[in-house]
C-alpha cells in the first residue's frame, strides 16, 4: 500500500502543481475567462486516464494465461522506462517548470479555447497516463488480489490534491526540491522491483527462459502471508523465491539509476532552498479570490 500511496503522491502532486500554474497565471493576467477550457482539458485528462486504467484491468481479464503475463510483464517494464525517465526530467527541469508553462498557456491564449483545453490536456494526461500505467503495474506485482494497492493509490492523490489547494492558497511552505528529490529516490526503488516482477512475467509467458533458476529461497525463513513479508512485498515488491535473472536485472537497474540520480548535478545540487510556490510558481503574489 505505501509504494502506491507514494506513487499517488508523486505524480498526483506534480499534477496539482502543474494546475495550481496555469490557474494562478490567468487569475494574475485577469483571464479568468480562460479558465473553464483549461478545468474541461484537465477533466478530460483524468478521464482518460480512469479509462486507461480500467481498459488496463478489464481487458487483460479475457487473455490466456501466457498472454496476461506477456502483457503485465512488458507494461511493467514501460511503466518502469516512464517512471524513471520522469523523475530525472523533474529533478532536471523543476525550477523552469513556471516559465515553461506559462510560454505555453501564453501561445495557447493567442490560438483560443481549443489550444487552451489541448495544454491543460497534454499538461496533466501525461502525468495520470504514467500514474495509470505504474499504479497498475504495481497492483499486480503486489497481487494479493485485495483493494488496498488502489486504496493506497487513492489516498496518495487525495493527499496531493490537498497540498496542491494549499499552495494555491499561500498556506503551506515545504522544500520542494528536497521533496522531489527523496520521493523520486524511493519511486527507484519501488520501480526496481516492478521491473523484476515484469521480469518473471515475462519468463512465466516463455518469452524470457531461467524460470528454475532461483537465486534463492527464503520461504521458510520469510513467509509471504506475514506481516513483515507483506510490508516488504508492498514497499519492495520483495519475493523469497527470485530467479537469478530477477536479481541482476533488479541491480543493474537500481545501483546505476539510483547512484545517478542522487548524484549532486543538475538543480538538485542548487544551492537556492525552495522556499515553496512561489519558486515554484505554483501560487500567485496574491491569493486570488476564488
């Protein structure tokens, strides 16, 4: 449950950052006229995404067997090529993210209500396509068959929702690039064991061999129905019984990507402390009156 709550979180927040910025430019610009097209294009992103997500479910249920893993095996691991490329792109780009936007939000009010709904579209779907995408591929690897992966997805983008009010309102203050850059660390590390769980389905669909090499097991000494065997199978996607390739596929991705990404570069090696959304651009100098 916490590795979905904290995929929830991560990409819910990044959303409400991006919708706190395009509603808080066209309040301070005295384009309020605007803003219906940019709530129509964030509905119709968030519907896509609902939609994705259950096509995700649904539609894998009329599979065979072979064909289900084969699926969940290679979604897996493009949610796991998505996630990852996300979270540098933010620690990357995170500073400019206000400007960037507002050049967009600046070229789509000159084009019209069409070109508004598109940017508030394409701004937010990416971000709920991903979630979709990764939330799902999370909840089969955890494949407990009970609600509480979604229940923790929910919770998560509920809690990113409410923080994203907050910073529109002027009310909260946090480090946002220490924040993006400790939740982006563990997404790694949950992202390491999608990918090893891709893996396995992958070789449960024959498409990969190495199904009875184990690299180890552990089963009698950790049993999987334990409370501690499910928080370590909820946060790590920890399974007793990997196979060997499950292992080296699970370090090669996660010493390189996560050494990488905690490096001191790029704007997480800033020496300017976030201070909260006005760096961030995510609340006007003035709280405007909803």
């Amino acid at each position: 449950m916490f590795s979905n709550y904290l995929i929830g979180l991560r990409e819910g927040l990044e959303a409400s950052l991006v919708v706190c910025i395009l509603i808080a430019y066209l309040v301070k610009t005295d384009r309020r006229d605007a803003l219906k097209p940019i709530w129509i294009g964030i509905g119709v992103a968030i519907a896509l995404a609902l939609g994705f997500g259950c096509a995700l479910e649904f539609g894998s249920q009329e599979l065979t067997f072979e064909a289900q893993e084969a699926l969940g095996g290679s979604l897996s691991i493009l949610a796991v090529g998505l996630v990852t490329w996300m979270v540098f792109w933010m620690r990357r780009t995170a500073r400019h993210l206000k400007s960037e936007l507002h050049g967009k939000l600046d070229a789509a009010l000159q084009m019209g209500t069409g070109a508004l709904v598109a940017t508030a579209f394409l701004a937010v779907g990416r971000e709920g396509l991903e979630t979709a995408l990764f939330v799902w591929a999370s909840v089969r690897a955890a494949g407990d068959g009970s609600t509480r992966p979604l229940a923790g997805a929910a919770l998560g983008i509920a809690t990113a929702i409410v923080l994203g009010w907050l910073f529109y309102r002027g009310a909260l203050r946090i480090n946002l690039a220490r924040f993006f850059t400790w939740t982006g660390g563990m997404l790694v590390v949950v992202a390491a064991g999608v990918l090893a769980y891709g893996v396995h389905d992958l070789q449960e669909a024959r498409w990969l061999g190495g199904l009875s090499d184990k690299a180890f097991d552990i089963s009698d000494t950790v049993d999987p129905a334990s409370w501690y065997g499910t928080l370590l199978k909820g946060v790590f996607n920890f399974q007793p019984d990997p196979t060997v390739l499950q292992v080296t596929v699970w370090l090669l991705y996660l010493i390189p990507t996560l050494t990488l990404f905690l490096a001191p570069v790029g704007f997480a090696s800033g020496k300017g402390k976030v201070k909260g959304p006005d760096e961030q651009g995510t609340r006007p100098s003035k709280a405007p009156q909803a």
